[in-house]
C-alpha cells in the first residue's frame, strides 16, 4: 500500500510519450502544454510485489482536494490491517478510473478557468442588493 509500499518516479518511456503526443493531438493542444497539465514525471504504484499501477502522471498522482492526496489517501483506507481482507479487483480497477477521471479535470482545467474569468468579467451589477432583494 502506498503508505508503506513501493512508489517509483520515473521519466516517461518513448511508447508513453508517443501516446501523450497522439493525445495531445487529438485534444488540439501541443505536447508541452499536456505535459504542464499532467505532469513530466510519472509514477508506478505498487500495491504488492506483482500488481501495480503503470504510469500515473505526477500530477494525476500528487492531485489533492480538502488537502488530502486522493489516491494515496483511498488506497491508505483499504490496508490489509485496516479492511481484514486484501484490496479486490473491483477496488484496483476503481483506482485506474480514478487516475483517469483526476487527469480529465486535469485536462479540463485551463478550459474552467477561462470560462470561471469569463462569468467573473460579465456578472450584473446588482447594486444595492439586501439579504431581502432589491431595496425599493
């Protein structure tokens, strides 16, 4: 488990590469700007000696929200101690749509955050707006 086990940062291989390259292509961005969401490095996760988690992008890895990192945090949650019993495939699979879904708003980002700035530049001008509504 990740908070006792193995973790390895490693540099993307050249098949990995060439997918992020096929990727960024296919979402109409260049290859740098998907390795800046995405992270340079990547992880390999192990959960025992023969299963682990190939090629988690540092950035899909290191991803937290209410500052806990998630992945780590919901495989700390599913220890052999803590559960009583090991991780089931149904579990391990949810880890790899988890990874997915963290790099979709990864790669969503840049698209939120113009649209974020756009609603902020256009907001109506409310005034003297109470608690109640407008003041007549």
């Amino acid at each position: 488990m990740p908070a006792k086990g193995k973790i390895v940062a490693r540099e993307y291989t050249p098949d990995e590469r060439a997918a992020f390259t096929e990727g960024a292509e296919a979402l109409g961005i260049s290859i740098n700007d998907l390795t800046a969401l995405l992270g340079a490095t990547t992880f390999d996760v192990y959960l025992n000696a023969k299963v682990y988690w190939k090629n988690i992008p540092s950035a899909v890895w290191e991803y937290t929200l209410g500052g806990y990192q998630v992945i780590k945090k919901w495989l700390s949650y599913r220890e052999k101690e803590l559960l009583g019993r090991s991780i089931s495939k149904e579990e391990a699979r949810h880890v790899t749509n988890v990874a997915c879904r963290i790099a979709a708003l990864l790669l969503m980002e840049p698209a939120l955050d113009a649209n974020y700035e756009g609603v902020k530049r256009n907001t109506y001008p409310w005034g003297d707006v109470g608690a109640h509504g407008p003041q007549a």
